[in-house]
C-alpha cells in the first residue's frame, strides 16, 4: 500500500491543588470506564453496520440505495466526514460516480468520471489496485500542483483513504473513499473493517452484474435468435470460418460439382478459400503457382467480393481473361465472405488461343501444357450460369441464417452456464458468511408459521438449537419476550406489514431463563397479491452494549450535572485552540452564551492577546507532554469584573493519543486579597513589635520571652496548643487539644509514644519521620489522621517550632493543633463530583422575573428549612424578616437595569423563623433566544463566619489588654526595684534620682493602664491620661506644699497612639515635677497651668497640629540661662523627646516659666 507524509504555573494554595487533583482522578477513574465502554460501543457499532449491509445485500436489489448505505458505513467505521463508491467502467477504464454523501456541487463535477492513474487517489487506487492514504493533502507530491488539489481545499477536505473494490474473483470493479476535515491516518482496526466492507462490496456488486446478466440471458432464446435471423447489430468483427461447419460445405459443394460441373470457392473477406470444389489444372498448375498471375486471381476474388449487394452475383473477367462469377455471404448486414464460381467460358464466345499462347510465353509458362489445361476448362451456357447461380444465392442466404444461429445459440448456454456457476458459488460464499457469523439469520414462513430457515449460531445465543426455534410457533415465540417489551415488537410487526421492514430491540428469555437482549433487523416478502408470505432478518446480542450504554448514561449524567452546576470555570478545546464544550459559570465569565462561545479561540472571543500567548503556550506544553500544568493569571470580563484564577489544564487521551484537553478554573481572587492583607498585618505586627522590643531591650529583658508568647498566642487562638520539653518529658495540652482527641481532659497529656498510637496506622511512620526531621528544620507543619477512642477518626494538621538553647541544642517544642476533619471531608465531596448543586452547601435557587420560586437546591433546604415541595411556586419574599419585606424585589430590579448583586450580605429568615446571615449572589438567566427570562441566585449562610468575626474581634482585644496589663505590670515591678534598690543609699540627690526614675516609669505605666482599661487597645484619651497623671503627681509632692493649685485646660477627644502618647507623657512628668519641686518655696503659694489643644486640623489626611503648655509662675528659669546647656538630665530629656515628636519647643520667663510644646499627628479615634 502506497502512504503519503503524515504555563507551566506554581501551585499557590494546597487546598485547590487537592480540589483539582481529586476532580480529574474522578475523571479519569471515569474515564478509565467509560473508555472500554466506549470501545465496545464503537466494535459494536461497526459490527452492526457491517451486518446490516449484509442483510441488505440478501433481500435487496435496489443497487443505489446499497452503494449510499455502503457509503454511510464507510464514513462511520473510518470516523470521517465525507465519502463516495466510484465504479469502474470496464470499456473505458474510467471511475463513475455512484454514490456519495457530504460533497458540493463543483466536487460531483469534478470527480463524475476520472481516469485510472489520474492525480486524485481514488485513479492511483486502481492504477495500483491498492490502498492509498493521505494523511494530509498539502504534504502531497502526488496532489501538489494539481487542478484536485484546489477542489479538495475548497471542499474542506485534509485526508482520505481510497480502498479499491476487488472480488473474491479478483476482478477489479472500482473503489471507495472516505475523506476527513483534519489531517488523520486511520488505525489498523479502522483498515481491517473497511478491508471487509469493500470486499463485501465488490462481492455484491459483482454478484448484481452476474445476475443481470444472467437476467439478460434467461430471456425467451427465441427472441434472441429472431434477432440473429433478422440481423441489425454490428457484426463487423465476425469471421466466416467461425459461422460455418467448413466440412459439411465443402462435402455439399462437391455433390453439387457433380451435378453442374461448375467450380466452387468459398472465401473470406481476407481472401483466405474455406471451401474450395472443381478447380482446373490451369488454375492450380498455372495461374495460382505464378506470382503476377496469382496476383491477378487475388484481384478477382476481392473485385467479386466487393460492392455486391445481397440476393445478386457479379459477373467478371479476369485480368487472366477467364470468366468467375460472385455472389455474397452476409450476416447481420455485414459482408463475411462470398461464395464464386469461375474458369469457365460461356460456349456461345470463341477463344483467342494467340492471346493464351502470348500469355504463357509472357509468364514462362509451358505453351503445350498451358494450352491443354485450357482445353479442360468447362464451356457453360449462360443459362447454366444463371441457373447455378441462383443455387449458390440460396445457399448463401441459408449459410447466413442458420450456421451463424446455432454458433450463437451455443455460445449463449455456455454463457448461461457459467452465470449460473457464478452465481451459485456467490450464493454459497453468502451462505458461509451468514453460517458462521456471531449474529443469527433466519426466516419464517407466515403461510406455516414455521421458520424454514435459522442460522446455528442461534443455539450459543439463546441455549435453542435451530431445530428447536423453528418449531416455535410465533405465539411460542411471543411467550419468550419480556412482558414489557411484548406489545411493543407486536406494533412493529404489524407496521412492518405495510412497510416491508422494520427494527426492534427487545429482550429474550433463554434456554436457563436468563434474558437476553437482542437487536431484530427484519425485512418482509410478500406474493403476487400483496400478502406477507415470509419474513427474514438478522438477529444479535446486545446485551453489553445496552448494559453499556445504561452505565455510559448514567456516568455522563453525573458528569454534566456536576459541571453544568459548578461554579468553576468548566472548558474543554480541541488542537486548535477553540472552545468544545464551556460550562454556564464559563459564559459567565466571558460574558457570552455558550452556544458564542463553543467553536471560538479566546483571542475570537477578545481575550487580550499576551493572555491570549499564555494559555496557547500552556494548550501545546499539554498536547506534546500529556502531563498536566497549572497557571495563574489576572482576568477582567467584558462586565468589568476583577477575577484572579487559577487553572488546572489537563490532558484527555483517545487511543493513546492526547485529543483534548480539559481546563477547571477558580477564582481565588477573595483569597489572594486576604492573603496580601494578612500579610500586611503580620509584617506591621512584627515592626510594631521590633520597635517596642528596640526602646525597651536595655530595660525589659526579662519581658523577652513573654512577647515571644504573646506572637504565639495570636497564631494559637482557638486552636489547640501543646508544648513539650525534650530535657524533663513534660508535656502540656491545652483544653482544645483534649477535645480534638476526645481525650479525658482529667488524665494527663500523653508521652510521645502514646501521642503515635492515636496516629491512623496508615499515617503513623510518615508523621514520626517527620516529627524527628523537623528537629533539624526548627519549623514544620503537618496533616494526619487520628483514631479516638470511640473509633471515629478525624484529620488535623499540626505545626510546631523547635526552640534551641545557646549551644543549638533543641529543648524543648511548642505548636498548635487544628482539627480539619470537616474541611478534609468537604474536599473529599469535591472529588466524588456527586451532583455538585444538589451536594451544594449553598442554596442555589431560581426564580422568575416576579420572584416566583422556580428551582431549590438541597443546599437551600439546609440553609432556609424549606423543602422543594414546600416552596416551589412561592414567592421568594417568604424568606424576608419583617424589617426586609421588599429587599429580595429590589435587588430583583438591579439585575433587571443590568446591576451587579454579588456577595451581598443581608438578614434572611429560615422556615422556623430564626434570622440567619447570608451573603447573596445574583445573575441573569437567558432562554435560547437570548431573552432574559429568570433570576439565578447563590445565597451562603455567614451566620457562624459573622459569630467567628465578632469571637475573633473580642479575642483581638482581649490579646491587646493582656499586652499592656503585661507591660503595666513588669514596669510596677521595675518601679518596685528601684524603691527597694533606693533604700541602700541615703544620699539625697541619688534618692531622687530614684525618684525621679520611678515616677518616669510610672508615666509609661500609667499610659498601659489607661490602654488595658479601655474598650480601645491602639489608642489612648490622652487628655484623660494627663488628669490622672497630673493629680498624681501633685499628690506625691504634696507633702512638700498644701499652697499650690492644678489648672488644666485640655482638649476633648484627644486621642493619641504609642508613639506620641508615651514621651509626651514623659514630658509632662519632667516638667510638671520640676516646677513642684524648684518652682516655689514650701510656703510660697502658687499654680501650675496645663493645656493641651488643638491648634489645626486637616480633615483629607486626618493629621491635626497641637500644642501642649505646661507653666507655673513661681521664680523663673533666669534670663542668662539657655535651654540647651542646662545640666538637668529631665530636662535634656524632654529635649531629646521633642525632637523624637518632630516638634518645637519655646520657654517664656515671665511671671514664672511657661513651656509651650508644638508637634503633629495623624489622629486615630476609637469608639467608646
């Protein structure tokens, strides 16, 4: 047989990475089943189209309608898209078109009539009386450059196959082709079965031009003779000698001799003599031995066989001046030979003996000799002539009659015999097929009731023998078809009555009393009168196929409600890169319907072309590895929405090959965006807390290890926490983690082998490896399975940190447990893709445009308590608490006018009436035409996500109180040290010094009382804090002096952070406490002012300008003395603090010292 040339993306998230890897293991797990299935449908199919044709072959005759279902098998087995039979017309070696299905006009034109050898592949098929393919014609040295090439294109074609059609007999009788829209080699299986068809074809129609002609030949011979005895068909080819029996004539003609003494010839149109009677001497010793001579008897024969018409002769004398006389032998018309007589005289005429003597003198003939043969030539009367004539005229037109008749007649039996041999051996070759074929053929007699004839294999379908069926009666046989399938196949056939066919599917009880399924394709004869007389057919097991198809069905049911229903982007796409298949959450996305969207690229449907390169890099990456790839990448529809995807593209094979591929999108942008927002947290979390770690490290060390709990803490809230140290054994579980194990929370917590016998046995050595790896890794995480005691086994996951000491020698380990069995187990629902909407948690729900309730999901059940009965054809507006009424009809309306409603969040009411929160999604729904005709609506219950938020929000708090009730306390305790390091000197001044640190400290001390006591934990009422310290101030050096009074003048709803509130609190110690303690004598009366206020606001950026005075007008800091060169460390202190704020500060000395401080901040108000 001649054959011619034939983003790669990380995974971000784990979770979506198990959700993608479980739904395509459930698809190929699906897949693995479907395709054998698949297989068998297809062998079966293609068995079933063959025997088909093998039915029809048996009881039709109608040529055309064979070649056009020869044509439609062809195209099926081979999977192509077009197809024709061309015939192969013997007398002039061209190829006709017989049948065909899918071709234009200009192609029919083209290819009516084509000649062997010519540039097409059906002309080089029989050229080569073998198989051409071409895989793809553009690759073609056998197409390129030619006029079919261009006809080819422009009927979409890319490939085809031509099989020639050659009898058992090895007669070439013509070819069938199959071409194909895509480059493609057919399989051998696909070659095998075409193999088998054109054979079977060639056999039929071979087997229909023999009975033709066998037709043609059974006709009354008579006829055929009366047309031989009246001639009017081209006989030109017809030789004398094969008309008559030479012998018989020539033993005619020589009685006639005797009688007439004339002589007779007999001769061809070549001038060959059949029959020759009565020659003279002078003839056979003379003129017939000289070359000129018999040149002239040559020229005779052919002048007296020439332009003489039938029923007459020809008189001549010859150029050896001798008469001879002609008359023809016709045939059909056409002259085959005439019958002569000649080298006579007429005895009424005188020789000129000079002239022969000249004549033998001329050729060298002997004179004497010449002359005396001369005198033996006869001398005839002339009505001797016309008398022996008129004979040979007779005889002539008999001869023309009746030999070529019985040459004919012969030849026609002959001709009928080997037809009839034909014939006989294809109807044997038939039997044989019919005989060992798996399917079962049969007819039945409808005059007896009985079936006459019922092929063997019958008996390994149903356990019967064919002696048995055909015994069965039809009532018999009726009893053996399933109850419910009884009516039906006497429906059909009762119409196959009056349409003479039919096909029926039923189920048979056996021999054992299984059923069976079997296809019946029967075919109806009836007689003269037009009454049924007998019925045949071919009958076949499908029950695998039907068992087949049964789970086939049910497979892509759960396939296509899982995906119709999903709210992933769903897509499949071919080698072009053009959409097969998009789901509705795909059309929502792209913002088209599905029918715009299936046969389309992306960049057809105007994606933006770098995205565009992206995904068609991924598409070829998948269809030259078959290994599946992730991506992830920005998306924004055509409606202006953001999404953020992450796809999982994967390869789906067919024989091997990978055809398409499947692509499962989800939209994480929510995700990524909490993500990037806890990140935000954590690293101003980590700043905050290096800063705070920075300005307290000389003097908290010992508060080091008690951040390092609080960071712990914010990781471990609600979940289970533990902590074990390696050095004494000792482990510590927290209530959650007692519950997670449904541990008794009396016993203590188990050592590390108990922990492993709670490890699921299949998890136990992973988990321990990992456990003793991590001890190098300092940090780890993983997710196991555990047994309860009860039996029931749950999923955690676990992380941890391994803490070292100076030597790098791990001690001890802290971590936290999670138990994320329900979330394992939502997962796991994922992968079953059982019914993804009816599975749904969410309650997806459709109703009309007036808000009647059309759909209702199980995921709506659960979240509203209605069942589908219960609220199907009501208005949604049941679900509407009292404050509400109308809410669900206005978010109607903005989906009318085109609105977006997405993850809107309201209060609903479920059927007991609780109010549950949900968060609520909206969408259009268009019929076929494009009408907007229904609402589509995801509604999600968040009651217990808003509970976690606000147990979460308290949480937050509490951790925030618990850090400054923290830091109050350590600098008490530091306070506390100092007083009792002050009582082992009693020099004055380091005694203040003391006091002076103590009351510093109880600035910041007093600034984390405030925080911890208040509902907000970021920011402090500075202004309530400055009363408090003051009043405390005042008290402490009241003992010095009852004379001096506070004035305060402060700002309301001052409310400051960390940074700002602690050196001003510090600056207002300094100050304050210089002035009660060198500002006035002991009896000396006087006032200390404060004022804090706002001096500017900027309302854009929420910054604000303050000032804060502090005075007195006691003695006065002396006019000489400069700020900056005091000695004074509080002093230089509030300097230094000053320009921490960024601020300015101005000294006035009159009456007294005033202190006015100027700085900036940006304002955070909390909510009292």
């Amino acid at each position: 047989m001649t054959t011619f040339d034939r983003l790669n993306a990380d995974e971000s998230d784990n979770t979506n990475k198990e959700l993608h890897t479980g739904i395509f293991d459930c698809k190929r797990s699906e897949n693995e089943l479907i395709e054998p299935r698949g297989k068998l449908g297809v062998e079966t199919r293609d068995i079933s189209i063959l025997h088909k044709l093998s039915k029809r072959y048996l009881g039709d005759s109608d040529l055309f309608s064979i070649f056009q279902e020869m044509v439609e098998a062809a195209i099926a087995i081979t999977r192509a898209d077009k197809g024709n039979i061309q015939i192969l017309d013997s007398s002039t070696g061209k190829l006709k078109l017989a049948a065909q299905k899918g071709f234009s006009l200009r192609f029919l034109e083209f290819f009516e009539l084509v000649d062997a050898g010519k540039a097409a592949t059906c002309g080089a098929a029989i050229e080569r009386m073998e198989r051409v393919v071409v895989e793809d014609i553009t690759c073609s040295p056998g197409l390129l450059e030619s006029e079919a090439l261009d006809v080819l294109l422009d009927e979409g074609v890319r490939a085809i196959q031509s099989t020639p059609l050659v009898s058992l007999s090895g007669k070439l009788l013509g070819v069938i082709s199959t071409y194909f829209s895509q480059a493609h080699f057919p399989d051998e299986r696909e070659l095998m079965l075409i193999d088998i068809l054109a054979r079977q074809a060639a056999d039929i129609i071979e087997r229909q031009q023999a009975e033709e002609k066998l037709r043609q030949s059974e006709q009354c011979p008579r006829l055929r003779l009366e047309n031989i005895l009246s001639p009017d068909r081209e006989m030109a080819n017809l030789e004398l000698a094969e008309i008559i029996d030479v012998q018989a004539v020539q033993s005619l003609m020589e009685d006639f001799h005797k009688l007439v003494h004339m002589t007779v010839g007999l001769n061809d149109l070549k001038g060959n003599v059949l029959v020759g009677v009565g020659w003279q001497d002078i003839c056979t010793k003379f003129h017939r031995v000289h070359p000129e001579t018999c040149k002239h008897c040559i020229e005779n024969d052919i002048e007296l066989s020439t332009v003489t018409p039938p029923g007459e002769f020809k008189l001549h004398k010859c150029k050896n001046n001798m008469w001879s006389v002609a008359t023809p032998v016709m045939v059909g018309g056409k002259q085959v030979g005439s019958i002569l007589s000649g080298q006579f005289f007429f005895e009424d005429e005188l020789l000129n003996y000079e002239l022969f003597r000249a004549q033998a003198r001329k050729y060298g003939f002997n004179e004497e000799e010449y002359i005396a043969a001369l005198e033996k030539v006869p001398r005839l009367s002339r009505e001797a002539v016309d008398t022996g004539m008129a004979f040979l005229m007779a005889f002539a037109n008999m001869v023309s009659q009746l030999s070529y008749s019985n040459i004919k007649l012969s030849q026609l039996l002959n001709e009928r015999d080997a037809l009839v041999d034909a014939l006989r051996e294809s109807e044997e070759r038939f039997r044989w097929v019919i005989e060992n074929s798996l399917d079962a053929a049969y007819r039945r007699n409808l005059q007896t009731d009985r079936y006459d004839y019922m092929s063997p294999v019958i008996k390994q379908l149903t356990g019967f023998s064919a002696r048995e069926i055909s015994e069965m009666t039809t009532s018999k046989t009726l009893d053996r078809i399933h109850p419910e399938d009884r009516q039906m196949v006497t429906e059909k056939l009762t119409r196959a009555s009056d349409s003479g066919f039919g096909t029926v599917e039923y189920r048979f009880r056996c021999k054992d009393g299984k059923y069976l399924w079997l296809a019946d394709h029967f075919r109806v004869t009836k007689d003269q009168n037009r009454k049924p007389s007998f019925i045949g057919g071919i009958v076949r097991d499908i029950t695998k196929r039907k068992l087949a198809e049964q789970e086939l069905v049910e497979s892509e049911k759960r396939f296509r409600t899982l995906a119709e229903n999903s709210p992933d982007v769903i897509t499949r796409f071919d080698k072009q890169n053009r959409h097969m298949y998009a789901n509705p959450a795909a059309a929502k996305a792209y913002g088209l319907s599905q029918a715009r969207i299936i046969g389309k690229t992306h960049g057809e449907l105007g994606m933006d072309p770098v995205l565009v390169n992206f995904w068609e890099e991924c598409h070829q990456k998948v269809f030259a590895t078959g290994e599946p790839e992730t991506m992830e990448f920005k998306y924004i529809s055509p409606q202006g929405k953001e999404y953020y995807f992450n796809t999982r593209i994967v390869p789906e094979f067919t024989n091997g090959k990978v055809c398409s591929i499947l692509a499962i999108s989800r939209d994480i942008k929510d995700k990524k965006e909490a993500e990037a927002r806890l990140k935000d947290t954590l690293d101003n979390l980590e700043e905050l807390v290096k800063a705070r770690t920075a300005e307290l490290e000389k003097t908290y060390k010992s508060l080091e290890e008690s951040k390092r709990g609080l960071a712990e803490a914010q990781k471990m809230a609600n979940i289970g926490s533990w902590y074990w140290d390696f050095l004494t054994g000792e482990v510590n579980w927290s209530e959650e983690m007692y519950r997670i194990f449904g541990r008794d929370p009396k016993k203590l917590a188990p050592s590390y082998n108990e922990y492993l016998s709670y490890i699921h046995p299949d998890d136990r050595d992973y988990v321990d490896n990992t456990l003793r790896e991590a001890v190098s890794s300092r940090f780890s995480s993983v997710d196991h399975r555990i047994v309860l005691d009860n039996g029931e086994v749950r999923t955690i996951h676990v992380r941890f940190e391994v803490i070292f000491n100076e030597e790098n020698l791990p001690v001890r380990a802290r971590g936290i447990v999670q138990d994320i069995t329900e979330r394992k187990k939502a997962e796991e629902k994922i992968k079953t893709l059982v019914n993804a909407v009816e599975s749904s948690n969410d309650a997806i729900i459709t109703t009309s445009l007036e808000g009647v309730v059309t759909s209702w999901n199980k995921g709506a059940e659960q979240v509203y308590g209605y069942s589908a009965e219960e609220i199907l054809g009501k208005n949604i507006s049941v679900i509407e608490p009292p404050g509400l009424k109308g809410e669900i009809g206005q978010l109607i309306e903005k989906i009318k006018n085109n609105d977006k409603v997405q993850y809107y969040e309201t209060l609903q009411l479920k059927k007991d009436g609780t109010p549950i929160n949900v968060s609520v999604s909206l969408s259009q729904i268009f019929n076929s035409s494009g009408d907007f005709v229904a609402v589509s609506a995801i509604s999600r219950d968040i009651t217990e996500r808003k509970k976690a938020e606000k147990i979460l929000a308290k949480i937050e708090e509490t951790r925030k109180k618990e850090i400054h009730h923290r830091i109050k306390n350590n600098l008490q305790v530091i306070s506390s040290l100092l007083d009792l390091q002050a009582e082992k000197f009693f020099d004055n001044e380091v005694l203040e010094a003391f006091r002076e640190s103590q009351d510093r400290v109880f600035s910041m001390s007093l600034i984390h009382e405030e925080l911890y006591k208040g509902e907000g934990t970021d920011t402090l009422d500075f202004s309530a804090y400055l009363q408090k310290l003051a009043e405390n101030l005042f008290q402490t050096y009241s003992l010095r002096s009852k004379n001096l009074n506070l004035l305060m003048d402060l700002e309301e709803n001052a409310f400051f952070n960390m940074d700002i509130a602690v050196p001003l609190g510090i600056i207002v110690n300094e100050l304050v406490s210089n002035s009660l303690k060198h500002a006035f004598t002991e009896e000396e009366k006087g006032e200390i002012r404060i004022k804090l206020c706002r001096e500017e606001k900027n309302n854009e950026i929420q910054e604000s300008c303050f000032s804060l005075t502090i005075s007195d007008n006691g003695k006065g800091i002396p006019e000489n003395l400069e700020f900056e060169r005091l000695d004074s460390l509080g002093l230089q202190l509030v300097s230094t603090l000053v320009d921490q704020l960024d601020g300015k500060i101005e000294i006035k000395r009159d009456q007294g010292t005033e202190f006015r401080i100027t700085f900036n901040l940006i304002e955070k108000f909390d909510v009292l």
